[in-house]
C-alpha cells in the first residue's frame, strides 16, 4: 500500500479544489440574475446547466483560452436559465472574472506546508492570464514549480492529452516519474476519473460544502474533506516515520 510520503510531486487542479469556482462564478452571474428579477434561482441549476453548456464548448474549442469560453457561453447560459440577455460587455467582464474568484479558507496555509514535502504543479483548465492574476490575488502570489495550463497544452480536461503532457513535463523539468506523482483534486470528472485511466495515484479534495457533485462512482486514493487535511495526513505520517 502506498503512502503519502511515497510522492515526490502533486499534481493539483485549481478550481473546486484551491479556488472556490463555484462562490466566484456565482458571484459573477448576480448582475445578470438580479437584473432578470431571478436572483433565488436554484444555485445547483445554474452550475449544472453550465457544465451541461462547457464541456461540449471545450471539446470542440481545445485551443479557446478559457476567460473567451466564459465570454462565449454566457448569452447561451443566460438563454438557457430564462434571464434577460446580456450586453456584449457584461458577458466579457463575466469571461474576466477569474482572477476574482476567492481561495479557501484553507488553500493557501496548507499549500505552503505541502510545499515542505514535494514539488507542486498546477494542471488547470484556465488560460495562463487569468491563472496568473488569480494566484496573485486569491492565492497570495504563491510560488509553484510549475504552471501547466489548458492554453499551454491546447486541450481541456478530462482529455487524456493533458495528463500525458503533464507527466512529460514533469520528467523532464524535475525527473519525476508517474509513480511519483499524486494528483490532487476536487473534480471526479476532470481529474480523479482520467487519472486513474492513467494510472496515476489521487487524493480526493472532497469540498462537502460544495454545491454539485459532478460524478456519482467516485475513484481515489485517497479522500479529505479539505486540502488542510491532507496537510496534516502528510505530516502525521512523517512524524510517525522519524
């Protein structure tokens, strides 16, 4: 049995697991649902409809910087929840917004512990612009060894292509090889599920708080409710090892 401490580099997603995706694009939807009268409107319908709406977006514009998928599908995502339709400008600042969505609470301490134990990668779906100004803001200019992003690899997870560029990488920069390496993340869809089709290791940042599931047969090897937890699983057992 593998443990913890077995693992040279995490491998992380972002959103859903450091950034709360979900309060910020909520956030980001209420001009829109306050001016449509609509501001009640059932929060897990609005993110379900959206992922009904993306993934197929993202499948069929691999190389469409995120920020501009969050421009593009806004008229439609507002058509689809029945509010008014918004203005060419309240659905660019709608794609801006990343870079305002918050950490929790938890992120940013327990990334700098794990940060005593291994390398950390971000593996993102977000364009590098928007990553980057996020991180300054919500993630307190945290420093990673390295920054893999859908616009780098021009494909969007699950696609296998972006765990495939990420283990290269990673052997090449740091010569960490796939054993080595521990995804961590909150999403069943985009992470947990095609690494394990890769058979790469993950731990499972559970997020109870949050609003949707997006998988009902999980797959992990590991599960904390928070990223702080994990910290200090990590910690415990290289105590108990000294």
């Amino acid at each position: 049995m593998a443990k913890l401490g077995d693992f040279k580099l995490l491998s992380f997603d972002v959103y859903g697991t450091l950034i709360d995706w979900e309060r910020g694009f909520l956030s980001a939807m209420q001009p829109v649902l306050a001016r449509s009268g609509k501001s009640d409107l059932d929060p897990k319908h609005i993110l379900e409809v959206c992922h009904a709406l993306q993934v197929p977006e993202q499948a069929a514009n691999p190389s469409q910087k995120y920020s501009e998928l969050l421009t593009s599908i806004h008229p439609k995502l507002c058509k689809e929840l029945g509010l008014e339709a918004p203005s060419v400008e309240e659905s660019k600042k709608f794609g801006e917004s990343v870079p305002q969505w918050p950490a929790f609470p938890d992120t940013v301490e327990a990334l700098k512990r794990l940060k005593k134990v291994y390398r950390m990668v971000v593996l993102s779906n977000v364009d590098n612009a928007s990553f980057q100004a996020n991180n300054r803001n919500s993630l307190c200019g945290f420093e990673w060894d390295a920054v893999l992003t859908a616009e780098d690899i021009r494909s969007y997870k699950p696609d296998l292509k972006n765990f495939e560029y990420m283990l290269k990488e990673v052997r090449s920069r740091f010569g960490v090889e796939k054993e080595q390496v521990l995804q961590t993340a909150q999403s069943q869809f985009h992470d947990h599920h095609p690494a394990k089709n890769m058979q790469i290791k993950s731990s499972w940042i559970f997020r109870p708080d949050s609003i949707k599931g997006d998988r009902d047969d999980p797959v992990y090897d590991w599960k904390f409710d928070t990223l702080a937890e994990m910290a200090d699983a990590v910690e415990k057992e290289m105590a108990a090892e000294k």
